[in-house]
C-alpha cells in the first residue's frame, strides 16, 4: 500500500478522524496556508482594529456616522483583534475565518447601506481567502467541537 493511500489518525475520535492522506495537503500549500492566515491576521489586527481601538479620528467619524458610537467601534475592535490572534491559532483558525466572514458580511451591508456603497467591495474582496481558509482549516473546527464536548 503507497503512503498517499495510507489513512492517518488524529487525535479526536469519530468519522472526521480518519484522513486519507492523499486528501492532506502538501508542504507548499500548507506553508501557502500558514502565510496568508499571517498576513490576514496583520491585516485584520493593525491596519483594521488598532485605529479603532486607540480612537482614531477616521474610525470615530466613520462610526460616528453608522450612529452606534464609540462603544460599537471599540467592540468592533476587540472582535477583530481577538479574530487576529485566534487566525494564528491552528485549532481556532477555522472558526476565526467563519466569524470574520459574517463581520465582512455586516461591513458589507454597512457600506451599502451607511456609506452609499464607497468601498462596498473591500469586505466581499476579504471574503475570498477568509472562505479559502475556512474550508481548508475545517477539520479544526470538528476537533473544536469535539474538544468543547469532552469538557462539557
């Protein structure tokens, strides 16, 4: 039997334990993974929560006209900053990427709706390599769940 048709056992239990590896990754593209979770979570952590949690005048007027204030910026903030770390946490990743495509979804609506639609397509632009890394990183989210089970 060849190594690409060789299952390989993870540590949870169940139906999702048991991947073949012809079906894992190779080196290049999880290394490819790895970087663009990095280079999201710099994204999401500096150029997009850190104005608004330090107060930013830019962020405050933009918030200031969605009409939630302050309060709504700094949680906005928070969100993305917790979603940047957790981007950068192998078994937290997937999930991080499904929360920030529903964030995306709501600055989408935000910018539609608030903003006349200026820069409606910078969500739906993020949307792509966040669903890329949901679907890839998926798999942690069963072991997450599987994980909250046990404790429970």
């Amino acid at each position: 039997m060849s190594d690409a048709a060789t299952p390989t056992v993870t540590a949870s239990a169940g139906p999702a334990a048991v991947t073949p590896a012809a079906h894992r990754p190779g080196r290049r593209v999880r290394i490819a993974l790895r970087a663009l979770q990095a280079v999201l979570a710099l994204f999401f952590g500096i150029a997009s929560a850190f104005p608004k949690l330090v107060g930013h005048s830019s962020a405050v007027e933009s918030f200031d006209r969605i009409g939630f204030g302050d309060w709504y910026m700094h949680l906005i903030g928070g969100l993305e900053l917790a979603g940047a770390v957790a981007l950068l946490i192998p078994l937290l990743s997937g999930v991080a990427a499904l929360a920030f495509i529903g964030l995306m979804i709501g600055a989408f609506v935000t910018q539609v709706t608030v903003f006349d639609g200026q820069y409606a397509i910078t969500p739906l632009i993020l949307i792509v390599p966040l669903a890329l890394v949901a679907w890839t990183r998926r798999r942690h989210n069963a072991e997450l769940v599987a994980l909250l089970r046990r404790r429970a």
